[in-house]
C-alpha cells in the first residue's frame, strides 16, 4: 500500500520545509519504510521570489 505525505509551506520557508521533510523521512526509514522524496515546484517559470503572497 502507498501512503503520500505533503508538507506545504510559504514561499520564504523552503528550509524548514526541507529539514521537517528530511527528518520525516528519515524516522520512517528507521522504522523499515522506502522513503522517496519528491520537490515539486508549483512556480515553474516565474521568479518565487518576486510573487507577493497577499
């Protein structure tokens, strides 16, 4: 059976993001699970760091 985890944040916290994902994954190998991580870029082609989030 496959489970999905998605951990979402804005735009300035992409290293929390990393860091809580990694970690995740990490406690679930240790438990005997295949772990793939998987970035997906919502922004392909614009500049995040230009978008305002209001």
């Amino acid at each position: 059976m496959v489970y999905y985890i998605i951990v979402t944040g804005g735009v300035i916290s992409g290293l929390g993001k990393g860091i809580t994902t990694a970690s995740i994954g990490k406690i679930l190998q240790f438990h005997g699970y295949e772990v793939t991580a998987i970035k997906i870029d919502p922004y392909i082609n614009f500049d995040a760091g230009t978008l305002r989030p209001t």
